[in-house]
C-alpha cells in the first residue's frame, strides 16, 4: 500500500474508473506481495502456532477490501469479471479465515474458563477451585487444536492448488489492468456515491429487522432466551437451531457493516464509529461460534458431570458475550444517521483516494 | 394500621416519645392482628403451599418495621427493653422468612430454567430440548422441596413455643406504654433527625465501599468473575466462599436501605427511590442465594453429564442476575443526596405520621 493518494484536486475531476482501479490496482498488489509470505508461514509450520501469522493476515485484509468493493460498485465493472472474481475470492476468503478462526476461538474460550476460574491475576471466579474446570480446559483445547490441525492441512494443500495459482494470476492481471464496464467512464461523484449509498441502505435495513430496542436495554437476557422458534426435522425444539437462527440477522448485519465500511474507504473517509461497530459485531459473531463449541463439548460422551457443569457455565458466559455485544451495538447505531445516503452527504466527498489509516484491519 | 396519622399540628409540638410511641403502638398492634392468622396459616397446611400466606407477610412487614424502628432510634428507648426485643424480633423474623425463602426460591429457579428452556410462550431458549432441562428441573424442585418442608416443620413447631407467646407479650405490653427513655422527651426534630441521619451516614457509608464504578458498565462479568479472594481452609481457592465474600457487602448495604426506608416512615417521608433500592438489593439476595443452590443441586452425586450441564448455565444465569442487579443500583444510587443528611434536610419535617402508603413492604 504504498501508492499515494490522489489529491483532492485530482480527484474532483477524476473518473468512477480512475477511483476504482487506483483502489483495485494497490489492494491487488497488497494481495500479491502477501500471498508468498502468507505461504510461506503456514508450509513453515508443521502443527499450529498460537498467534495468527502477518502474511496471513495482510492477505486476509486485501481479499475482504477487494471482495468487498467488487460487491458495493459491481455495476462500474464488466459482469462475467466481477462475477467469477468474487466467487474466487469468497472461496479464499473462507479457506484463510479458518486456521486463524480457531486459534482466536481457543484464545476466547480459554481465556474465559480461565477469567471464571480466576487461577489468573484477577482474583477467582465462579470456578474456581472446581474439579470440572482443568477437564473442561483440557476438553476444549484438545478439540480445537484438533479443528485446527485438520484447517492446517486444508489450507496447506490448497495452498498449492492451481485454484490458487489462477486467482494470483487473475489479480496479476488486475494490477495492469481493471475490467471495467461503460458506467465507470462517468464522474466519481455521479457514479459511485449512489452504489455507495446503497451499500449504506442495505445496513439500515439490516439494522432495523434487528431487536435494538430490547438490546439497548441491559440484562434482559435476549442471547439465552426468548430466541426465534425454529421446530427441528424431528418437530421438537432444537436450541442450536434457535440459536442459530436468532444471531443469523446480526451476522448478516456484520457482513454489511463490512461493506459499508470498505465503502466509505474508497470515499475517502473511513469512519471510527463503522470500524467500532464492525469489531462489535465480529465480537457477536466469535462469542456466537464460541457458544457452540462449548455446548459442542459437553455432548462429548463419557465426560463427567463435573466438566458438564463448567461447559455450561462457559456457555451461557459466551452466549452472555453475545448479549453484551448486541447492547454495544444497540448502543451505537443511533448514532448513525437515519437516511440512507445521510453518510454520504454529509461532508462533500473530497479526496477519493486511498487513505493508509483505513487499512489497519 | 388503622389508627389516624397524626396531623402536621400536633406533630409540629410532639416530643420524640410520643411520634416513636405512635409508631410502635401501631406496628404491635399489626404484629398482634398478624399473629394468629399466621400461626392458624402455618398450622392449616400439612405440607407446603405455593403461596406466601397473607397473615405471615403482615407479621414479617410488622417485625421488619419494629426492629428496624429499635435500631435507628434505639437510644429513644430503654436500653436493655431494646436490647432483648431486637433479640427476641431477630429470631422471629429468621423464622417466619425460611419457608417464603425457599417458596420464592423455587419459583425463581424453576422460572428461569423454564425460560432458558423456553417451553412457554416467550419463545425457545438455550436449553431448548436440551435432554438435562426436564431432569434439571426435577431435581431442583425435589431438592427445593425438602427444604421447604423442614423449614416448615421448625415453624410450626416454633409457633407453639413458650418463646413465642413471650414476644407476644411483649408486643401486648408495647400496646399499652413504650418503654422510653429520658431523652426522649426532647423535640421530635431535635432527637429524631439526627438518629435518621445515622441511619443515612450508615447506608452511605456501606455504599462508598461498593464497585460502583464497576457495576455501573454494564455486561463486566463482576458478578462471575474477579471476585475478592478468599482462600478456603485447605488453602485452595474456594469459588463459593469468594461467591458469598464478593456478594456480602451488598447483602449488608440491603439491610441498611431497609433501616434508612423504615426511618424515613417515621418521618412522614417515604421513598420512592429507597423503595426501589431495596427492591433491586432483594433481588440480588434472592439470585444470589439461588445461584448457591444451583451450585449445590450440580454437586449431587450420581447426576448425569446434561443435569449438570443444565444446573451450570442455570448458575450462571443467576450470576447474571447477580450483577444485573448490581447494574441496577449503580445507575440509581448515585440519584441520592450525597451528604448524610441531606435526605432530611431536603424537605422540613412536617408531618411524622404513619403513611398508609408506606407500609406496602
């Protein structure tokens, strides 16, 4: 990322294709300067490391801004293109997501059982001393690392796939070249604040489905009970399914959050409270997957009530982090403003370039 | 609680004596009304009801009253006359609170399962379906049960003692003359007041001492997790001595929000908030103590792996509860005066009558 920015003077005049491919053209050399290192970490590794590894993560942050502006601006980009391109980049999106997913998993759920058991500098928890609680640690990390050595070895041989090779390939020809459609030859500002401003009203219709008013309310328990009626195959209640079910609108929320975001970054203003609002979503989305695998565990046959007991403590303090951080959320969307292209008006778009602050995650 | 309140004119001339004598001469007279409804209560149920009966609920409000009135104004009042009466009150009122305990136990236990369960009409919960719910349930209710049943045995038994018929003596005499002391005799305002703002100094006091700072930000996890350390007798941490050290201090400010209430009474004055105070400390109490006996249901040798799977998110739940609870007072508490006696200051002292409206507790 170490093209400059375009001036505000340059852009004023500037193309909805001149924007674009300057957004493209340095987040597909991001992706192509990080794409050896990333293989190169995960070949170097025969098991699984603690921390998620640079490469990876740079690679990570240049699909999603990539996958994320061929989504908001599709109709400035030739159609077939766009098309192919995003199904390609959604498939290594998910492929890179998973190794690093599970190292912060077994980060959150260990360092909860840990925060409860207060063995820690913290002073003791609701755990603590329990005989349940180094089973349920033990437990827990076996599977994880378990989950990530099988994410590990997926990774590594799709690492080396041809698939991979033909997306290095499709961004190595981005970087010279952006496809774009007709559209893209009219004004920045006439072109792409509209498909902007569209991402923008997807989030506020997202947003509104979302029970924000019993959110923004504490402790009303709305991550563990009163979820969506969802009857199972069997016609009996499932609660992994109601569960499922009652956090799906705010995954999807996140997802457009992410969009918006990236949005406003090719606009020229990233946005502090979007960026929260994006970590406070990703923080539902992991306590969400974390609550899972606790509940997960403790259907592990052969396991003592004593760690039964401590993966339901577990559970519910997750699903209690998921609560937590739909209040956040419900605390910040007001925020916001109401309209849909409110973002956008604002302030007048000056500059259109990129802006290095933006890309911290 | 039929006698008249007195009028603002007499009050404006009464002495100490005669607005406590007033006072007490009513709640005994309660207390005696009370009395034989509750033992006839108590002696009419072979088992258990589910309801709190209507005559032990009048005589617990009039012990409540009575002893919280000996406290505060304590030196109005001969010494040892006081001294053996709050003895004597103490007993009782642990007595006749056992089996409404445990009945409001059970309800609060069984509904929360039952909500996280989500067989009612709000919609599935996270137990949903879940195989240890229903077992869960079962062996909390049987365990509930027993409880309830010996406490009901040692009141019905302690109903006919000899113990008894002597407080009711007590309370008969108390009818006729209060045992005064000398000092009051003084000014209703000069003696009364600064006995109330004691009672506020104490409330205040034992508030300071409370992370408010912490229950004030919501979904902080104080209530699971960085509890007090308190190592058990083995030297290990024990996770219900840290539970019962970390809720303690907010269990002592309870009692003192009743003294302070009860006194403000005598002063004509009634609470709205005070009343809310002590509501929001009685729920912590009563979660508190249910989320010991949740802990202690997941103790029970021979349970299987999903009861107490089951029995661990019903604990935590509590917890919540807990600090729920917490919350609610840390965004009230700071609505009080500041100084101690403020609460008297605010508003001249014109009527020290008892208010019909303030006795509804």
């Amino acid at each position: 990322m170490t093209d400059a920015p375009m001036t505000a003077q340059a852009a004023s005049t500037a193309t909805a294709g001149d924007i674009l491919s300057s957004h493209l053209t340095a987040l597909a050399g991001a992706f192509l300067r990080a794409l050896p290192l990333a293989v190169g970490e995960v070949g170097a590794r025969p098991g699984v490391s603690a921390v998620a590894s640079e490469g990876t993560a740079d690679l990570l942050r240049a699909v999603r801004r990539i996958n994320g502006l061929l989504h908001t601006f599709g109709p400035s980009f030739e159609a077939g293109w766009v098309q192919e391109s995003r199904a390609e980049l959604g498939w290594l999106l998910n492929l890179l997501a998973l190794e690093p997913g599970y190292v912060r998993r077994a980060a959150r759920l260990l360092g909860a059982l840990d925060g409860l058991n207060g063995s820690e500098t913290e002073g003791p928890g609701m755990l603590a001393g329990h005989a349940g609680a180094p089973k349920a640690r033990a437990l827990l990390d076996r599977q994880l690392t378990l989950a990530r050595t099988r994410a590990h070895s997926t990774v590594l041989q799709e690492l080396r796939s041809a698939r991979l090779h033909a997306l290095a390939d499709r961004m190595t020809l981005l970087v010279a070249e952006t496809p774009l459609a007709a559209s893209a030859a009219g004004r920045a500002g006439a072109v792409l604040v509209p498909q902007a401003a569209a991402a923008f009203g997807a989030l506020a219709a997202s947003a509104q489905q979302l029970p924000l008013h019993r959110a923004a309310t504490p402790y009303g328990g709305d991550g563990l009970r009163r979820l969506g009626a969802v009857p199972s195959a069997r016609g009996a209640l499932d609660a992994d399914a109601a569960l499922a079910a009652d956090d799906a609108p705010w995954h999807r929320t996140g997802v457009l959050v992410k969009r918006a975001r990236y949005a406003l970054e090719v606009c020229g203003r990233p946005s502090a409270v979007l960026d929260e609002l994006d970590r406070v979503l990703l923080r539902h989305l992991e306590a969400s997957e974390a609550a899972v695998t606790a509940a997960t565990a403790a259907r592990t046959p052969r396991i003592t009530p004593a760690t039964a007991y401590v993966l339901g403590v577990v559970h519910a303090d997750q699903r209690l982090e998921v609560e937590a951080a739909r209040y956040a959320f419900g605390r910040r969307w007001p925020e916001l403003p109401p309209g849909t292209e409110a973002w956008l008006e604002l302030s007048p778009v000056e500059s259109w370039g990129p802006s290095a602050e933006s890309r911290t995650a």
